[in-house]
C-alpha cells in the first residue's frame, strides 16, 4: 500500500501539471510539504489537511484515500 506522502504528491502533481493549482494556492505549508519530500512517514496534520481538501478541489474520494492513508 502506498504511504500518505506518495498518494498525496500524486495528487498535488497531477494538480500542478493541469495549472488546475500553484503551490501558493494550494494550502500547503512550506514546513509540510519539505517534511513529505524528505520524511516518507509524513503525514500533514487533520486540521490543515481540511483547507488543503478545500484550497486544492479535492473529490471525495481524493479525500478519503488521504484521509485512509494517513491513519485518519
């Protein structure tokens, strides 16, 4: 099963590639997405994931799978 930090890149890349986002856009701290590039075990805190859901136009089931994968 894929981790928290390569469902969520996916996702965050799939965005970035689209123009559908930028990562000031986003809702990602700088503090979180350093920690996903150099921590695997990574998982952004529930409260600001909730403004990431909303900032990035996450689906539901986008946001299930992160939810799911980091132990939520």
């Amino acid at each position: 099963m894929a981790t928290f930090a390569q469902e969520f890149m996916k996702i965050y890349d799939r965005k970035i590639a689209s123009g559908e986002i930028t990562f000031s856009r986003s809702g990602i701290t700088g503090g979180d997405f350093t920690a996903l590039c150099i921590n695997g075990d990574y998982v952004i805190p529930r409260e600001r994931l909730e403004v990431i859901f909303e900032k990035m136009g996450l689906t539901d089931e986008e946001q299930e799978l992160l939810l799911r994968t980091g132990g939520y």
